[in-house]
C-alpha cells in the first residue's frame, strides 16, 4: 500500500513539473560591504553574461562579446559607461563615483568587481539599480549590504530601482 502511494505521489509530481513551459529567470545578484578599516565600499556584481550582452548590444547597437574569446577593449569601455549609469550609489546624500576594478567569468555569470575609496563615515546609503531592467522588464536585482555588522537585502525591481539605507 505505501509503495502504491508514494509511486502515485511521484508520477502526480513529476506529470506536473512536465505540464508547465521553461521560463528563464532573469536575476542578477549584488554584494555590498562596507570595509571601515579601508573606508571603503567593496561591490560585487554577478550578471548572466548573455542577458548582459544582449542589454548592451540594444542599447548601444552594437554586437558585444563580453566573456568570450572575441571580447574587446571597446565592449569592457561600454560594459563599465553601462554599469556606471544604472548602477550608482550616494554615500550620505553625495554621489560617489564607483571605481571598475576587474572582471571575470564563472560559468555563464561576469563577476565584476568595485569599489567607493574615500568613505570614512557612513550614515546614509541611497542605490539605484536598473541594470538590465531597460531590455527585460522582468529583471530582478538582488542587492545584498553588509555594513557595520548589519546584514539586508533588498530587491530592485523595474517599479522599486532606488533603496535607501539608513544607519
């Protein structure tokens, strides 16, 4: 009898896993921490680097191949003029340029990393996050902060692109 059962509960289970379509999520996930010590905020950036690709490319109409063998200075040039305008943060009410230190590719994800020098008191945090949400409405940014020992997130959305945190 409980064979019967459980193989009844898996074949319902697996009948309706197979009835729905495929649907791509489109998330990106973002890691902010601030490092008093260094007066700094350290930014880590983990985007689907063809959801990337394909955003750059209709903004700027352009072919890019960010990740690849066929990559170029000029698709590194638009990726940080990309990130730089819907990506920014304002350190207690000032915007604060972030400084593109490096990327990488892990799997089909660009990791890129930055950082804000200079920040040696924190009281406010405002960010604004659209980034992919221009070519995919459905983009879901996932910001994780760490700072003074204070852990959130927050979830920036095509309708909730700005956050403000206070400390």
């Amino acid at each position: 009898m409980k064979k019967t059962i459980l193989y009844l509960f898996f074949g319902v289970f697996f009948l309706s896993l197979t009835s729905f379509g495929f649907h791509k999520f489109y998330v990106a996930v973002y890691q902010i921490n601030y490092a008093p010590e260094k007066e700094m905020l350290q930014i880590t950036s983990r985007i689907f680097v063809d959801d990337l690709n394909k955003a750059l490319e209709k903004k700027y109409n352009k072919k890019l191949y960010l990740g690849t063998d066929k990559e170029s200075p000029e698709d590194v040039v638009l990726l940080k003029k990309y990130l730089s305008e819907h990506f920014t943060i304002k350190v207690n009410g000032q915007s604060r340029p972030s400084n593109f230190l490096s990327k990488e590719l892990e799997g089909d994800v660009l990791i890129c990393y930055s950082s804000i020098k200079d920040v040696s008191k924190l009281k406010t945090l405002e960010v604004y996050n659209s980034v992919l949400v221009d070519w995919d409405s459905e983009q879901q940014n996932i910001a994780h902060f760490t700072i003074l020992g204070t852990k959130q997130s927050f979830l920036f959305t095509v309708s909730s692109t700005k956050r403000m945190l206070k400390f």
